[in-house]
C-alpha cells in the first residue's frame, strides 16, 4: 500500500499538466466537440463514465453514505479522474481501513 500515494500524487501533476495544456490549447473546446463524433471518442467518454461509476460505488462504500459520497461523485462527474485522485490522497487511510482483513 505504500506506493498508492506517489503514484496517485505523479497521476495527479501529470493529469493537472495535461488539462492545463488542452485548455490552453483549446479553451472554447472545438476539439472536444468535434470528436465526439468519431465512434472511438464515444468509447473513450464512456469508458470514462463507467470508471466514474465505479469510483462513485468505492467512494459511496469507503464513506458509508450517500449524502458524504454525493458530493465527491458530483465533482467527479463535473472535473474528472482528478477528483478521484485528490480524494484517494485525502482518504488513504481510511481506504486501507475499510480494506484490512477485520473490515471485511
């Protein structure tokens, strides 16, 4: 478990880079737009909704309840895999906890 934090920290600067750059790059999001009518981008944005998911399901059962997990699933939905990122740093303890062998 020791690794989770560094990796999710370099996850975290390299993915703020990248929306950084793209929203330099494209800021009215013209690009954004016009791919999403390639099929393989739908696949990408769905691919992206079924991790959001999933990730709302972890954060819902990490929590405990829907009113704490609403919030963090919201934001995941509005700004992306960030908040995900932000929010496995800011709860890897409790995570390791709910993992442990007495938690299940």
């Amino acid at each position: 478990m020791n690794v989770i934090k560094p990796v999710t920290i370099l996850y975290l600067i390299f993915f703020v880079t990248l929306l950084f750059w793209a929203a330099m790059a494209d800021p009215k999001l013209a690009g954004f737009i016009q791919s999403l009518n390639e099929p393989w981008s739908v696949v990408v944005l769905m691919d992206f909704v079924f991790g959001g998911l999933l990730l709302s399901w972890m954060i819902y059962f990490v929590e405990g309840s829907a009113k704490a997990a609403l919030p963090w699933a919201i934001a995941l939905f509005i700004i992306g895999n960030i908040i995900g990122a932000v929010y496995i740093l800011l709860r890897i303890k409790r995570i390791e906890e709910r993992l442990s062998p007495q938690a299940i």
